[in-house]
C-alpha cells in the first residue's frame, strides 16, 4: 500500500527553513537501517525460536531480550545482538538519493541523535567529508565517569559534527556496558533521564546542557521509529515530553502505518487519528510513510 505524506506546505517550508538555520535535530531508529540491518521483530522472533520464548509476544525485542537476560546473564542478549547482527552489518548506499543516513549528512547540522548501536550516520558524514565526533550517553554506573568532548568547551557544527548514541554503540570500549535492550535497561534508562533532567545542566553525565539546547531548541525529526518501539517511546516520554510547551518549536516523526495494524483490523484511519491525537499537544506532525520515502521527498523539496 502507498502511503501520502502528510506534512502540509506550510510544515515542509517551516522544516526545510529550520535545517538552513542549523535548527533542525535528527533522531534516527532502527528503521533508518532497513535492508542492512534486521529489525528488531525479526531479531526477536529469531531469538523466540532459538532459546524458547515461552510468551507470544515474540515480536518485542526488549521483551524477549529480557528473557534472555533473566535465563542467563544481563549481558547475554548485548553480546549476541553486536555479535550476531551488528557486527555483521552491510554499510548501507550513501549514495542513494533516498538512503537516510546519506540524506541527513548531506545537511548543515551539527547534532545527530541515535538509539541505534551502529557507527552509520558516522560514516555518512565522513562520506560527505565531514569530521564526526562519536559520544554514548552516560547512563549507568559502568560508564558515568567516562571523559566526554562535552567535558570542555567544544562546540558542534556542521563540519564537526556530534553524533550522539542514547542507547550505545556497538564500536566502544565499554560497548555492552553502553548498550540499552532489555525491558530494565529501558526502565533505568528512563529512570536515570528523568534525574538528570533534575540537575541543573553544567551537572549532568546523562544528557550535556549543548544536547539539551538541541532538544529543545531546534526542530526535532525522528526517523525510523513506531510508536510501539520501546526505544521511541522511552526517549519521547523520557527526553521530548518534559520539555517547556513555550520552548518547543514544529517537530516530525516519520511512522510506518502497518506497524500499527493489529489482528482486530485497526484501519488507517483510525491509526491516523490516534498517532495525530498522541502529538498533536506537542507540536509534533505526522508523516506517513517509510524513511525512504521522507527521504527521497526532503530531497526533492530542497531541490
């Protein structure tokens, strides 16, 4: 089924103004990987079958990563989801004019944020002839004390970009220490957030005052996510939601209507009025439709 999208004029030229003035933070899930990475119902369902799941939510990789968890160690699920998937990743096309990762390093931004384990959105950058500089957030006690570039008084900017890992990166030192997965890790991760949110910003490890100013400072556009990942739902509720309602500025997010189809024949329409309901206090819209398929219309709106 073709999906419209269904930004106005209006939005699109308010986006496309943001990304000219540097104002524009992209979010990137794990539907930006789609094609070189598994998914993470897939990896779920796979793990399912393998060790035994005993539940039918088979499709839930934080559910099933959980299990894992509690049958083995806590570290179990981290190491095999590098091990088995990450590791063995096809970098994507950057090259394609509607590859997310080659879209987004083609704009003049100096702050990327992920929830995805890989190095991509580096790469890309560094395809574009850019100098990326790679940081994980601090969430835990393993990692907290880890030195930071946002430790002294760098500033990001468009030929030196941060790209930020909330949920860690599979090419770190500490990389399953750093990784979130598990329906606890999220849980803490959550937990964690809305503490350090708490401190007053020259004190807080989690999140560093320049990646506040970006949340809630610049337009946020997420790509890659529905509003059933776990990873989605914890960085809106935990990072996005708490911000000032005066502060917020227009922001996108790009869901996939048929993940939101269920076995009672939810319509589009009805998946339609719930997502727009859930934003639309928080001054986020809707586009319906893959990440390529955004992709592909950015490019071709910014000419």
């Amino acid at each position: 089924m073709q999906l419209p999208g269904t930004l106005t004029d209006t939005e699109w030229s308010i986006l496309l103004e943001r990304i000219k003035e540097q104002k524009c933070t992209p979010f990137l899930g794990a539907g930006a990987c789609y094609g070189s990475i598994e998914l993470g119902s897939q990896i779920a369902e796979a793990w399912a079958r393998h060790y035994n799941y005993p539940l039918t939510d088979c499709q839930d990789l934080a559910r099933v990563a959980q299990f894992l968890a509690t049958t083995y160690d806590p570290m179990f699920p981290k190491t095999h989801i590098l091990r088995e998937y990450i590791d063995r990743a096809t970098r994507p096309d950057f090259t394609e004019r509607d590859e997310p990762h080659g879209l987004l390093a083609d704009l003049p931004l100096p702050i990327y944020m992920t929830t995805n384990y890989d190095d991509f959105m580096a790469y890309a950058l560094e395809s574009r002839h850019k100098d990326p500089i790679r940081e994980i957030c601090r969430w835990n006690s393993q990692i907290s004390d880890m030195a930071s570039v946002f430790d002294g008084e760098f500033e990001p900017h468009p030929a030196k970009p941060v790209v930020f890992h909330l949920h860690g990166r599979h090419n770190h030192e500490m990389a399953e220490e750093s990784i979130v997965l598990t329906e606890d890790d999220y849980l803490d991760f959550l937990v964690e957030v809305s503490r350090d949110l708490a401190r007053p910003p020259r004190e807080a490890k989690m999140i560093p005052s320049r990646i506040r100013r970006a949340l809630s400072g610049t337009s946020l556009l997420f790509i890659g996510y529905t509003l059933r990942d776990w990873s989605f739902r914890v960085l809106y509720r935990g990072l996005v939601a708490p911000t000032e309602r005066s502060l917020r500025r227009l922001s996108v997010t790009v869901q996939l209507v048929p993940d939101l189809a269920n076995a009672e024949g939810e319509t589009l329409t009805s998946a339609e009025h719930y997502l727009e309901r859930y934003f639309d206090t928080d001054d986020v819209r809707v586009y319906w439709g893959t990440a390529r398929q955004f992709c592909a219309e950015l490019r071709d709106r910014m000419g």
